[in-house]
C-alpha cells in the first residue's frame, strides 16, 4: 500500500474513533501470528491475543494483540520459516521469512509446501462473523528471481559452485508477500477472533524441525481501544 492510501486509511481510523468519541493514540503497526508447521494438519489456526501463543516464540518472531488494544489491518501476508532452534532458545529469531516454497531452504518439505502458497486459503471469523472468506492464499505468494543457492554471479577468483553456495533471495519487505485488505479487518482485543489457514491436504512426509507458518497483518494499532476500555 502506498503512503497516499495509507494517510487515507489513517485518517478513516481516526474519524471513525471521532465520531463515538474517542481519540486513541493510533500508530502503524503490525501483528505476527505464527504456528508449527505439520505433517498432518489441513487446518492451521493462529493465536491473535497476547497470552495465546501455546508455542512462545520470541518476541518480535510473533507480534500479538494485547487485549486493551484494537488494530485496523490493512495489509495481508503470508510466510514461511525455519528457526534454527525450539522457539524458547535465544538463536530462534535468527531465520529468514519466505512468501514461497523455497525448496532450498524447506529441503524435505519444499515440494508439499506449494500447497500453502498456490492452492490454500484464509477464513477470518470475529465474533462468528466471517470477515474474510476463501481468500486465496496465491494472491501472496512472491517468488523471487533471485533464490537461495540458485542465483549466479561474477567474480573473479570464486569457482562456480561458490558463487552459486553465497546467492540469497531478493526480498523487498516493504511490499513482497503482501496483499492490501478492501475492506480493512478490525480487531479488537476483547473479540473472539478466529483465524485459519485451510489447506487441501496435508503436508505429509517430512516436516522440518521448527518449521513454523505466518499470517502477518500489517495496519494501525490504536492503543486501549478495544471494547473492554468503553
């Protein structure tokens, strides 16, 4: 989203909170909704509040939503990720997100994972009403030119297989593996909100240790406007 659509968005929120009288500090922002990935699940939901996050990744790996506070999304994305270690120990933040299968990277899983990026979706129910139905999860996917391991390059004195070993994805986080949301999503931390990732069928085989699947929100956190501070 650019910034004219996001001063748009901005000024909504705030007219929106004026109009019942309120005046919220609301500043950009995001939330990271993370969970495990599995051999055997079709259905995957995300924990949204602080305090239900059963895995405890790290903060800033996961961003939730503190029960005082409300948040408008105005972008969707969808990523996946491999910690080097269990989500409590001090080297979990340490990984690179990816909006594709990278075969590279996901070496066991790479090919089952096309499933989550080309033919899965997203369903976000608040308070029994779904919000965002069958919202295909291919709008997200971003593969890159440049990949893990695959790119080439020149240099002088490296052998090719060198040159090859050092390659990384091209990654722009400002817009790769984002969709903008029209309608915005309103969530607010004293809702009931339930999100789900539904694939067509499980991933099966080998899943990698700590490989883990995110639903990233990104919008406006308008602080102690949820509807418990009425």
């Amino acid at each position: 989203m650019g910034e004219m659509g996001l001063r748009q968005a901005y000024a909504t929120i705030k007219n929106a909170y004026r109009k019942v009288g309120r005046n919220p500090v609301t500043t950009a922002s995001d939330l990271k909704l993370v969970t495990p990935l599995s051999a055997n699940k079709t259905t995957y939901s995300f924990p949204v509040l602080v305090g239900d996050d059963a895995s405890n990744y790290s903060p800033g790996v996961a961003i939730l939503l503190n029960r005082a506070d409300a948040f408008t999304a105005t972008e969707l994305g969808l990523f996946v990720g491999k910690p080097a270690a269990a989500p409590t120990a001090a080297t979990s933040s340490q990984f690179d997100w990816y909006s594709y299968a990278n075969p590279t990277i996901f070496t066991s899983s790479g090919t089952t994972q096309k499933s989550i990026f080309n033919n899965s979706y997203i369903n976000v129910t608040i308070n029994n009403v779904q919000y965002l139905q069958n919202f295909s999860t291919l709008r997200l996917r971003r593969s890159p030119v440049t990949q893990t391991g695959l790119g080439y390059g020149v240099h002088a004195t490296a052998t090719a297989s060198s040159v090859l070993s050092t390659s990384l994805d091209s990654f722009n986080g400002e817009q790769d593996g984002y969709f903008p949301l029209v309608p915005t999503l309103q969530l607010s931390g004293t809702s009931k909100i339930d999100i789900q990732l539904v694939l067509p069928e499980a991933l099966g085989g080998t899943v990698e240790s700590n490989a883990c699947v995110m639903i990233a929100f990104r919008g406006f956190l308008s602080l102690g406007a949820s509807n418990l501070n009425k």
